[in-house]
C-alpha cells in the first residue's frame, strides 16, 4: 500500500535522514519526476505534518491512494506503517503534540483542538476577525494567531495560553491577490510563514507576497527583527535558528546574528525535522525541474 502524504516531500524526508557530523552536509537531490511543470503551492502557512515524541513515536497526516481522506500513520517503523485515526477538517489540520490536531473553522471562526481520532473538538478561539495563520508552542500549551482589523488594513498577532488572549503585536496585512494561472503565479517565491520557534523562547511572521514583512519577536512579543522592504521568504525554524531564504542564498539568525548558510540557494519551501538538525527542501536546476537536496548534521 503505498501512502501519498500531503508535503511528502518536504515533510516526511526531514524524518529519515541521518544526521552525519557536525558540518552541514547536503545529499543529493530527487530525480526529475514525470512532469516538469511547476506544482502549485499554497501561500498560507505550512501546517506541520509530523509529530514526533519523546518517545521516538512519529505520526504523519497522509492520504492513502484511492482516498481523499485525511488518517493519522503511525511511521516510527516507516516499513510497518498503520492508520491509528482519521480525520476529517475544514481546513488543512496541524499537529498540536503527538495526540492533538488543530484547524480552522472559517464558516464559523473558530480555532479548534481535538485528539487524533478527531472527536470530542474543542474551541480554543473564536475571534471576529479571524485571519489565516497560526502556529502551536512546542509543549502545546500556546497558540499564535492572526487576526485583521475591522478594515483589513492592519495584522494583528494574537497569543492564547491558559484561557486568556491578547494581541501581542500588529504588523502590515497580507494582500489579497491571486493568479489566473499556476503559470502566472510565482509560487517559488510567494510564502507566509507564522512559526513558534522549536524551542519555544521566539516567534516570527514571514510575508513575501506583493508587501514582503519580516518579523521576529521573543515569545512575549517584544521585537528583535523587522523589515518591510525586504526580499526574505520561505522560514523555517530548527531549533532556536530561523533560516530563511533572500537575494544572497539562505540566511541563519542565531543569537541575534544573521550569517550566512547557503549563498547563492534559492531554497523552496523548507521542512525541518521535529528534532532538529534535518532540512529538506526543493530547488529548481535550470531546466525547472524540482529537486529535493537535504542538509543534515549542522548544529
């Protein structure tokens, strides 16, 4: 039986490969596949498809063939894979924890949590003005949220934890724009990104639609980075590194410090493994065939 997973390949690879020293390795890429057009891509932000706990147990949100079903696998045998829940959502879910799921209910502008079998659910918040993108704390106790103003001209950050809300900080909207075509649409480059850092201590919001924002806040919203007239895109975190794509290559924030990691990658939409030191992530050769290099064993 074989399992399409949604983001195969930029979520379940970071999961097998082999972290091979303390120097950034990258492994070489997939073969061209039977189509050498561009997939589409959607700008909202990646929900994590893998959950991995303490206890080496690894689950993935796939589609099995034959079905549109959502079902939670358990892969932590990746050669004995089996189903231990479905699913079914308005919106693409995200794994909370290695138990819990999450979506958003946008016909009644709710951000729900529920356990891998989909059922009881419960409203974690239902604000008025809900936007698109949101990301879980590591430990799960944690949402980050965006909502919009009455006039849409204005992001708001919103924080959840034990029952109570604020708005942490504003920033420029998304623009509302579309494609007429896959085609048209500059898919290798469009991104929106809300992450909780894999450690917890940062958040950061990455917008490279028409307005490029670029921010990057402690988990209690006091800002370290901002930009608006940037070229950043495609964020992703590893432990409490942000690595994110711009005009030179693929940068790394550390400690307060960007440097550079990989000049001259045009990097796309990267996945980093839940435990860190794993990023998969596809580029285009010249002929605009996608390939999945994978960089494993940095610290």
């Amino acid at each position: 039986m074989r399992i399409v997973a949604r983001f195969w390949n930029l979520g379940l690879l970071a999961v097998l490969v082999a972290s091979c020293g303390p120097a950034p390795t990258v492994t070489g890429g997939a073969s061209p596949s039977s189509s050498a057009t561009p997939s589409p891509a959607a700008t909202a932000s990646p929900t994590p498809q893998l959950a991995c706990s303490a206890s080496n147990r690894c689950l993935a949100l796939v589609q099995l063939r034959g079905s549109n079903s959502l079902v939670v696998r358990d892969i932590s045998d990746i050669a004995h894979p089996k189903t231990v829940g479905t699913f079914a959502a308005p919106s693409p879910p995200q794994f909370i924890n290695a138990n819990e799921l999450s979506y958003v209910d946008y016909v009644h502008k709710t951000i729900l949590r529920v356990p891998l079998s989909g059922s009881p659910k419960t409203i974690v918040v239902n604000p008025a003005n809900l936007a698109a993108y949101l990301d879980w704390s590591p430990d799960g106790s944690t949402l980050v949220y965006t909502t919009s103003n009455a006039d849409t001209s204005v992001l708001n950050l919103n924080r959840w934890r034990a029952g109570q809300d604020i708005v942490l900080a504003s920033m420029p909207p998304v623009p509302a724009v579309g494609c007429s075509s896959v085609a048209s649409c500059p898919t290798d480059t469009w991104d929106v990104r809300l992450l909780y850092s894999r450690d917890g201590k940062f958040i950061s919001f990455v917008n490279s639609i028409v307005k490029p924002t670029f921010r990057l806040w402690t988990s209690d919203g006091k800002v370290l980075k901002s930009a608006d007239a940037g070229s950043e895109s495609m964020s992703v975190w590893s432990g409490g590194s942000l690595y994110f794509r711009d005009a030179q290559g693929v940068e790394v924030w550390r400690d307060g410090v960007v440097t550079p990691f990989l000049p001259g990658v045009a990097w796309i939409r990267p996945k980093a493994s839940p435990g860190g030191g794993q990023i998969v992530y596809q580029v285009r050769d010249a002929q605009r065939w996608s390939h999945t290099p994978a960089i494993s064993g940095y610290e």
